[in-house]
C-alpha cells in the first residue's frame, strides 16, 4: 500500500550514519557501548532487547547485557545502574520497560546519569526538554552535529526520549507539515505522550493531548489533521473516528496471546481513510531503536569531547 510509513527506510538511514560515526570513533581508540537492563522475561521487553542486539551488532556497538531474574531486589537493580555509571566502557544504559510491578521505574530511571540517560527518560532529561534547553536537537541536524565537532559544545543539554523523538523524525521524512497542524496526541505518559506533545509545540503545531478521561475521544480526533496514538490499547483508533486524509501514527504495541504485535489503530479500517498510516510493527519501532543508538553515539562523542575539549577540531 502506497499510504503506509514504513519505518524501516528511515531506521536503515538513522544505522548507517550511526555505522560510520562508530567507525570514526574507533579509529580514534574508543569503542560505543550501551547497556541492556532486562528484569524479569516479559515478552515485548525481551522482543525489543533482542532487537536492539541485533542493531548494536549492525552498527558496531558492543551491548552490555545486564539480565535479571524477574524477583531481584530494587536494591540489586540499583547497584547495576551504579556500576554502569561508572564504567567508561558503557556510554548509555537502557532498561527495559514495563519493570516488575514492586519495582519503582522512576526510582531505577532517575539514578542513571543524564549524561548516559540516552532514552532520554529521566526527570533532568525531560526537565530539560520541558525548559527548551534541549529542544534544538529536533531542528537542523547539521547545526546540531557541529555542536560535536566544534569548540563551543555544551555539556548541559540532555538526551531526547527516543520514541517521540523518532516519531517527528518519521513524520519529517515523509514530508509531512507540522507547523500549524492541528495534532491530536492520545496518551499523556513520560515516556511518549507528554513529551511528543512539547516537541509538536515547539514545531508550532496546534497540539490537543487525549486521555483515559477525555470526553468523546472520536470528537477530537475527526478534527485533527495529525494523530499519534500511545495507548497500547488495540483497536481504540477506527477508521470512523478520522477524517479523510489524515495522517495516522500508531505509537502503541501490545504483545498478543498468540505472540503477534498489534497497535492502537485498527489498520484496515483507518488505512481506507488516512493518506499515511504507520504498521504495527514496523512503523515507529524501528526508528526507536534507531534514535537510541543514535544518542549513545552522543554520549560516546561528547564523553570524548569533554575529555579533550581542545583537541577536538571544528
């Protein structure tokens, strides 16, 4: 179908540049490591780890695997995030969510340094994102890269969360108008929901955020020109609850009885009405994943910078 966005061009694009910046790097010495937080075997969680391994391998990113048995303490837990903050072989640490329910998440997210925090979750991330001060990042890229290489880098900005970071890269590469776009947003969590929101403001869209307790949720949705759904709810986007030719990105993922992935949107019937719509899977997953390795190159160029600011040519 001609209408569908599929993720997995831009992801490969994302890779590639991600290749050859982990190649220059390790012609100067250093290798890019991320660290993998598995608690527990939750399904989706363990998918989206081996996927994430698989990534690291193409694009040269030695994985640090840290598995852990579903009833490990938040102590134990703690004292990994502790260790990785402090070996310079790791340059980001990811923990895979949803954590065992007896285990604080913002609790385990919060210790990891900003500095390797490169989901770009924790509370002086997305503080960060909120104030503006790190919102530059999803503007000219080739300004934001100079950052890297010239002498006036800073050091205070933080890391972008990666899906909603990666689902304004999808919508851009499809040529997509935000700017004065009428965009509702369906889910108002950290993670998604409310920073995709700050990021569509700051791209001067007209953003309505949708919840559990919004009122005639089909009403807003039929005037919106963009929506993005982050609900893990199935089926809560049919295609009578959008007008015609909207543009659809279906951010949710539930994990299936029978092992299949599925969205928010029910795709046959939205895909009739929409002039794009992403797939579940396929559509923002990869690009996720892809803005994540993306970051921990940050991490691992402004980990090198910081250390010799003034070798570092612009």
């Amino acid at each position: 179908m001609s209408n569908i966005m599929n993720g997995h061009e831009l992801a490969d694009g994302i890779k590639g540049r991600v290749a050859e910046d982990v190649t220059a790097l390790r012609e100067h010495g250093i290798d890019v490591g991320l660290g993998l937080l598995l608690v527990g075997s939750n399904p989706a969680s363990r998918q989206y780890f081996r996927a994430t391994l698989r990534a690291c391998e193409k694009t040269g990113i030695k994985a640090f695997e840290f598995n852990v048995r579903e009833d490990a303490s938040l102590n134990e837990i703690l004292n990994i995030v502790h260790d990785v903050n402090r070996d310079e072989r790791i340059h980001g640490l990811l923990p895979l969510f949803p954590l065992p329910a007896r285990i604080n998440a913002r609790r385990v997210v919060n210790e990891i340094l900003p500095e390797k925090d490169v989901d770009g979750l924790g509370s002086v991330s997305v503080g960060r994102l909120a104030a503006d001060e790190s919102m530059f990042q999803i503007f000219r890229e080739g300004a934001y890269d100079r950052l890297y290489n010239g002498y006036r880098m800073s050091s205070v900005h933080g890391f972008l969360p990666c899906t909603p970071f990666g689902v304004i890269r999808l919508i851009e590469h499809y040529n997509v108008p935000i700017k004065g776009a009428h965009v509702v947003v369906i889910g108002k969590s950290i993670a998604v929901g409310k920073p995709l929101s700050l990021m569509l403001l700051a791209k001067e869209a007209t953003v309505t955020t949708c919840h559990r307790e919004t009122r005639d949720l089909a009403f807003q949705t039929k005037q919106a020109d963009i929506i993005c759904s982050a609900t893990g709810r199935p089926g809560l986007l049919t295609g009578d609850m959008i007008k015609n030719g909207a543009v659809v990105v279906d951010i949710g993922i539930k994990m299936l009885d029978d092992g299949s992935i599925t969205g928010d949107v029910d795709f046959a019937s939205v895909s009739r009405r929409a002039s794009l719509v992403t797939p579940v899977p396929g559509g923002v997953g990869p690009v996720t994943i892809a803005m994540l390795l993306k970051n921990t190159v940050r991490s691992a160029q402004r980990t090198e910078f910081m250390k010799s600011p003034l070798t570092t040519g612009g």
